[in-house]
C-alpha cells in the first residue's frame, strides 16, 4: 500500500483505484475519476481534486454514496459487518459501547432520519462523541432535504481526509 503522495501519484488507474477507492465509503469512483488529474503538488490538492470529483457527480451518484454508509450503531455494526474504518471510526466515538438504551435511542433515530430523508444520517465520528451524535442527529432531522444532501457531503469530505491522513502518515 503506497504511502506516500509521489507513491501515489506514479500508480497507474487501477492501483491509485485500490488504494485511496477506500476514501468514499464502498464508492471507488471518486478515486477512479479522480485519477487523471495527476500529478497532485500535495495532500491538499490531491483531497481538494477528490472532493470536486464527489461534488461534481449527479445528484443521484451523490445520494448512492450516501447511501453506501452504515447506519451509526446500526444493523451492519450489531452484525459486525462494518468495513474496517467505518468499525474504526463508530469505535472512536464511543459507539460500540452503547447501552441498551441508548442503542434503542440511536435505532429509533437512524429510523426516523431514514424516513425523512431517504439516506442515512453522516456525521464524522472521529471528530465527535456518542452524545453530539445523538444530539446532532435531533437537531438535524428538522432541516430540509437539500441542507441534509448538503450536509452530509461535507461530513463525507471530513471522513475522506481522515482517511487519507491515515493512509499518508508516515508509518
């Protein structure tokens, strides 16, 4: 796994595919379509190329990336089906040691979300706890379906350059 951005800037369209196609959750054409725009200068620029790529897709690729998110202590997390970031990422806040309660309180929530939306709610849980998360989630079931669209693309963003962190740091 390439680990540095000239690593990643020299792979050809499948290789730079597999190893950043992890960034966008089970969505690797942004990597894909974002490939052809190398060489980037720097993390930035390369992230920056990678969220455009994302920003600039149909609305509908948009709503099917999305969708390729886990529920927050949903169904997949309870299975242990989660890929290895997200499983990661709902660990660091706090979300695969919930109470019954709360549990039941983040299933009722993600239902409601899902009814109003039709998209799951996206929230960077790395930078978050379990009880701003659930508070978000409250707060942002009010807003309109073009805020939440919107909202939840830059939360993918966050979780995007997160992930790219990871992968870029030096090991």
């Amino acid at each position: 796994m390439p680990n540095t951005l000239a690593e990643i800037n020299s792979l050809d369209r499948g290789a730079f595919t597999a190893a950043l196609g992890h960034l966008f959750e089970h969505s690797p054409w942004v990597a894909e379509e974002t490939w052809p725009q190398r060489p980037f200068r720097d993390v930035t620029q390369l992230q920056a190329a990678l969220c455009a790529t994302m920003r600039g897709a149909p609305r509908e690729r948009q709503l099917a990336l999305i969708r390729a998110h886990p529920d927050l202590a949903g169904r997949l997390a309870q299975q242990n089906k989660l890929t290895l970031e997200s499983t990661r990422e709902q660990a660091s806040a706090g979300l695969n040691q919930l109470s019954a309660e709360e549990l039941a309180g983040f299933q009722k929530l993600n239902a409601a979300y899902l009814g109003r939306f039709g998209f799951p709610f996206i929230i960077c849980a790395r930078l978050s706890n379990k009880s701003a998360i659930l508070a978000a989630m409250q707060a942002r079931i009010g807003n309109s379906a073009e805020g939440e669209l919107a909202t939840a693309l830059g939360e993918i963003e966050k979780i995007a350059q997160l992930r790219l962190n990871d992968l870029l740091k030096p090991k």
